[in-house]
C-alpha cells in the first residue's frame, strides 16, 4: 500500500483564511492604525521630495529666465535713459571728446556691482568703446544674433561664451550674462551697446522663487495630509467595525453550526436510535419464539432482520459522533479524535493516529474545538472527495504550539486555484481558515495534483486568561 511518505509535495505551505481573489494564497492581514498612518506619511514625504525636486527645477528655470527678462529691461532703460543721451556723431571714429563723454556716463550710472564691462561696436565689429581700454580699437567678427539685432532692433540676452576671444579680459568674473540692443548716435549710425552682468543676480533671484514656491508647496501638501487624517480615520474606524462584524458572523456560523450538530446528534440519539434500539429487541424476541413454535421457518428472516436494524444502530452511532462528539466535551480532545479517526475508519480507508501523550495539555475548551473541527473536516474531506486510501492524523506540541497535522495519499489539487475559487464542497475549509485567523492560529496546506494533500494547523498550546 502507498503511504503518504511515497508522495512528495511539490507546492510550498499556503495559508488558508482570507485569500484575496486577486491574488491567490495572499493573506489578508487586520487594518493597523499606525501601520495606515505611517503609509501615509511615508507617501507623503515621498511627494514632498517629489514636489520639492520637480519644484526646484521648474522655478529655477523660471527664475533664470525672468533674470534674463530683467537684465534685458534694465539694459534697455539704460541704453534709452543714458547712453543714448550721451552718444556724440565723433564716437565711430574715436574722437577723443566723444569717447570722454560716454566714459564718464558709464562710469558714473552704468557700472556696478551688478554690470562689470560695457561695449559698444560699430557695424564692422570693431569695439569703438569700452570701460576696458585694451578693447578699444579691436576688431572682432559679430555673431549672426549680434548683426540681425542691428538689421531688426531687438534686445537679447544669453550666457555669455567667456571662451571668445572679445571676452578674454571677462575670464576669471565668473558666469556672466551679456544683454546687446542697437543705439545711435545723433547723426544716425547705428551702434551695438552691450552689457556684461554677473549670473549671481540670476542664481540670488532664482533661490529666492525657489523657497517662495518650495513654502507654498510644502504647506499646501501638509495642510492637505492634516485635512485627511480625520477622513482616513473614519474610514479606518469604519473599516474595523466591518472586520469585528465579519469575526461576530464568523463566529456565530460556527456556533450555529455547533447548535444545530447538537440538536440533531440529540434528536437521532433520542428518537430514531431508541425506536430502533427498542425494535431490535422486539425483533430479536419475535424471532426466538418463532424458533420455538410451530412456525420455525419464520425464525431466520426475523433474527436477520434483528442483525440489521442492530447493524444499522452502529452506522447511526457512528453518525452521531461524526456529527458531534460528546467525547469531546467530556473525556478531551485526544478522546474526541480517537473516535473521529475509529468512525471514519469503518468506512474502509486505513487511517492511523499519531497523538502525542502531553499534546493537548492546558489547551484551551475552544482551542480544542478548533483542533477537532479542523481535524474533522480534513479527514473527512480526504475520505469522501479525494478517495484516499491512507491518511495519517499527528497531534504534537512543539514548545507552547499545538500543531496538528493531516496527511493524505489522495488525489491533491490545486491550492492556489481552489482557494481563488472554490469548488463545491470546499468552502467548510474557507470557513475554518478563517476561523483560525480570528482565533490567531495557522492553517496552511500542500498539494498538488496527484500528490497528496497535507494540512497543518498550529494554534497556542496555553490556556486562556
């Protein structure tokens, strides 16, 4: 005969209780307040970042680009308000007055902390004048950008290329900002005013937007986490009434189940058993006095028939322990599944249990009767669906833990597609699986098709408080 030890499960342990649907063989685990909550600042401070690095970028650029927009107005008010008045028809050809009396007005209202050189070129690329006198007189090509500007008068500003030969006496300042427009002088030669700021300005504006927007950004985000916490601890609160509500219906299925075993084990026990018990005897008498009357030949039908009816008060007694077993209430678990295995045991399967001495000590009344319904449901789940021919039932304690264990050489199935979607017939293992949970004990199985099946249930071996 095949022994469970012939049949190696290939499927690893899978709790049974609450499986969600979506993903099979997944427990639920019970709503934690403070596990919720810390979720939620952890998400929040992921966004905070999130918002503080994309924030910091955007207003970066923004602010870069509104530097540049400033330095173009503000060298357009100074090439409007004081260059232009200041510009001599002499100034092209260096005469020395013209060049005198634009120094004096860059020097006195153009040149700051903020502006560092002025140029000013003719249409030639020449540098007609500057605060640097090195420049003056050089002759430099101007960039496509530089001459479209005298063609079509316009204000630009970029970054300037410290790299370019005209900017060799602005290395060493740092990133600059050059800002070129076209100015005239009173006889109508146009010219090419330009100005060298420094890129602190842009980077001082820039940080300056970047906290005004990271403070907004910041207190919005928390304001908004402070306004959910009351939300999401209604529906926190909501959401465990709804377990403690599943746990009570859980718990009063099992009760009733318990109530109507009672009831019927009660009224087989008291009504049919009895009648037949008493119509055994009847039997049995009728067919000794046949035996001795003038009519033997009735004797044999009516002693079967005796046999029968007695036959019959046996399956019956077994039925009524299978149902509910007194034994259970009255002499302990270990009593309990040793009538369990005895009963199932008439029905041909060979079943052996293996049931430690100390096992059940100090277990607790409802422990017991987790123990035994799980027990009972496995066993009989392994007799009448997967056509087991040997089925092993352990009940050891490893250290404070009770674990009982049912093996089967089975047929098997699938776990994870059964317990997505049970068949008929299984759904006593769904609800025992989540009993469990409720009681804070495991139970898991194994199996495979062709395999097997092994259950284990592990639950608290102490008493309750």
């Amino acid at each position: 005969m095949r022994t469970t030890s012939d049949l190696p499960v290939e499927t690893g342990w899978v709790p049974v209780g609450r499986v969600d649907a979506g993903r099979a063989g997944a427990e639920e685990r019970p709503v934690r307040t403070w596990r919720v909550f810390g979720q939620l600042v952890g998400a929040a401070g992921v966004v905070l970042i999130l918002v503080a690095l994309l924030g910091l970028t955007a207003s970066r650029r923004i602010a870069e680009q509104e530097s540049v927009n400033d330095a173009a107005r503000r060298t357009d008010l100074i090439a409007d308000a004081v260059v232009q008045p200041a510009l001599l028809d002499g100034l092209p050809t260096g005469d020395p007055a013209a060049v005198a009396a634009l120094d004096a007005v860059v020097r006195g209202g153009v040149l700051s902390d903020g502006i560092i050189r002025v140029k000013v070129w003719d249409r030639a690329g020449r540098i007609v004048y500057s605060d640097d006198d090195r420049l003056v007189g050089r002759t430099f090509p101007l960039d496509d950008d530089e001459t479209a500007v005298l063609t079509a008068p316009a204000t630009e500003a970029e970054v300037s290329d410290l790299g370019k030969p005209e900017n060799v006496y602005e290395r060493g300042q740092g990133k600059l900002l050059e800002v070129y427009r076209p100015v005239w002088t009173p006889d109508g030669t146009p010219l090419l005013f330009e100005t060298y700021s420094r890129y602190d300005v842009v980077t001082e504006r820039s940080t300056a937007l970047w906290r005004g927007f990271a403070g907004i950004t910041v207190t919005s985000l928390l304001l908004l986490v402070v306004l959910m916490l009351p939300v999401l601890w209604t529906l926190l609160d909501r959401l465990r009434r709804g377990q403690r509500q599943r746990e009570v219906l859980l718990q009063h299925a099992v009760d009733a189940s318990d109530q109507e075993r009672r009831r019927i084990a009660a009224t087989l026990h008291d009504g049919v058993v009895q009648e037949l018990a008493a119509s055994s005897f009847v039997l049995a008498g009728v067919a000794e006095r046949a035996e001795r009357s003038t009519a033997p030949e009735l004797g044999e039908p009516l002693r079967e028939a005796s046999e029968t009816v007695r036959a019959s008060i046996k399956g019956l007694r077994s039925l009524l322990v299978d149902i509910y077993p007194p034994s259970l209430r009255t002499a302990g678990l270990g009593a309990a599944l040793t009538d369990l295995v005895g009963g199932l045991a008439a029905r041909g399967t060979v079943i052996r249990l293996d049931l430690d001495a100390d096992a059940a000590v100090g277990l607790a009344p409802e422990r017991e009767q987790l123990v035994y319904r799980v027990a009972h449901e496995t066993v009989r789940n392994a007799v009448d669906h997967a056509r087991a021919r040997a089925v092993v039932v352990r009940l050891t304690r490893d250290g404070g833990q009770v674990v009982l264990e049912v093996d089967d050489d089975g047929v098997g199935f699938d776990v994870l597609e059964v317990l997505a979607a049970p068949p008929e017939g299984h759904f006593g293992l769904r609800l025992l699986g989540d009993l469990a949970t409720s009681a804070g004990a495991e139970l898991a199985v194994r199996s495979a098709p062709g395999r097997g099946c092994r259950w284990r249930l592990t639950v608290d071996g102490g008493t309750d408080e």
